[in-house]
C-alpha cells in the first residue's frame, strides 16, 4: 500500500494487532507536498517529525517523541484524494478485505505485505474509506492513544447499517476477548476500546431519517491544549476553519483535508 504511511515498527515496545484488534490503531495522510505539509501541522498541532523508509515523500509525526501519523505526499503523483484515513487493527488482513467485500465494500489497495505486517485500504458500502493493519503496532497502543487522537467519527447517511457492516468486518461485539464494545449513546454508536472512547458513528437523532446530503467519511479528530490556538495557526499558515466552538473546531488544510481539534478537557 504505498499511497498511504504505514504503521511500521518505530519502537521497541509493541503490542499485537492480536491484542488490540477492531480498534483505531494508526491515522495517515495523503498529501500534496511534503514541506508544505509539514510545516501546516507543526504550526497548528506542533509535531516534531522523522523520515519514514518508504522513501523522500513521507514523514512520521510524533508528539512529545511519539508516533501518532503518517504523512504521504503522492496525492499528485498517484491521482489520490487529499485526505486523512483511519487504520483500524485486525488479526488478519486478508479475512477483514474479504469480510468486507462480502458485505457490500470495496477493496482499494491490497491487502500487501508490509513488514512486520499486511494493510488493505478499503471502503464501506456507503463510500467512507478506512484502512486496516495486521502485525505489529508503531508503539504501545495506549501510548499512541494518550498522546494526541482523540477519536474517529463516521459521519455516515445510517449509523446503524454502518455499525453493522464494520461490526462484522472488525469484530466488534464479538465473543473473541478484547474485541471493542459497541453501545448506543446520545443518539450515536460509540464505539469503546478497553473502556475508552475510541470511535464514534453518527448520522443524526435517533429515529429520525438518514440525511442524504452527508457524503460518507470518517474524520479524525485531535486532541489539544488551545483549540482557538490551533484555529489561529490554521488561518495564518493557508488553512481555514469550517466551524468553531469553545472545545472543538473542523479546520482544512492547505491541500484540502478536513481534520478536527478538540480541547482535551472535552476529551
């Protein structure tokens, strides 16, 4: 899967697909330029950055000397969308991509062998892409959940079709041990990880109708000190700002992708 940073061995402290799996477990970004990128989201989220070895191109984010992305500037190159895309954590790739297929998916990239692992970039049956992994994880899960992603939320036209649909694909609800739990909560799906809120799937009030103006995506949301902050740096470096509240804001960055930030007091 090159058009997409990959959550390769970055540590020495991993933990197993196996033991976190059907939860987010890595974000990615499909860039224009590289430079530009990484000046954007330092400025706003304040990561510092290494190279990645799938080549010039990408860049791996950390915060406070953690991994928490990837960056992978082909979108020109390979005619991809500018986007950010979640990973979520499977014991086997190829069983999920054709789980998924099955129920009406599609199947984007792979799955390929990405050692220590294998990724597949897919679609729901609605068109929301989202990318799953199988090995090995960049750092111990619960330190790449703490150090910045807040969430994922599906903004779907029915939460409980997609529920259904990524419930089968990922296992969630499953009798397999530390599958994620799915519960009904304030008129959305939440999904949790070991008690944590690790995701979300939305697409309005409880009974009323699927709003068919939403175009199916997930978005990822971050967590940080001074959402008017980040909100500030996003306009002075090329961005802009979609919506703001006191605790949360949807900023888009120069290239086009759409991205939230989230006070952690929110969080």
């Amino acid at each position: 899967m090159k058009h997409h940073a990959s959550p390769y061995r970055a540590t020495k402290d991993v933990t197993s697909t196996h033991s976190v799996f059907g939860a987010p477990c890595w974000v990615s970004l499909t860039s224009r330029d590289v430079d530009a990128t990484v000046g954007f989201y330092t400025a706003v989220l304040g990561w510092q950055w290494q190279r990645a070895r799938l080549g010039d191109r990408f860049r791996m984010a950390l915060a406070d000397g953690t991994p928490v992305a990837g960056i992978a500037a082909v979108a020109s190159m390979w005619q991809m969308a500018v986007a950010w895309t979640p990973y979520f954590a499977v014991p086997s790739a190829d069983e999920a991509a054709s789980r998924a297929q099955e129920r009406g998916g599609t199947t984007a990239v792979g799955p390929l062998s990405l050692p220590p692992g294998r990724a597949a970039l897919l679609a729901d049956r609605d068109g929301a892409t989202f990318g799953i992994w199988e090995g090995e994880l960049i750092a111990d899960w619960e330190s790449w959940r703490e150090a910045q992603p807040a969430f994922i939320r599906l903004h779907t036209r029915d939460a409980f079709d997609a529920a259904i649909f990524y419930g089968e694909v990922l296992d969630w609800a499953s009798e397999h041990p530390g599958c994620c739990e799915v519960h009904y909560e304030g008129g959305e799906v939440v999904l949790r990880s070991r008690g944590d809120i690790v995701a979300r799937i939305e697409s309005g009030a409880l009974g009323s109708a699927p709003d068919p103006t939403i175009r199916p995506h997930w978005q990822v949301h971050f967590a940080v000190a001074d959402v008017s902050a980040c909100t500030r740096a996003a306009e002075v470096h090329g961005g802009s700002v979609l919506s703001k509240g006191s605790d949360e804001a949807v900023l888009r960055d120069p290239d086009g992708a759409q991205f939230t930030v989230t006070s952690r007091r929110e969080r």
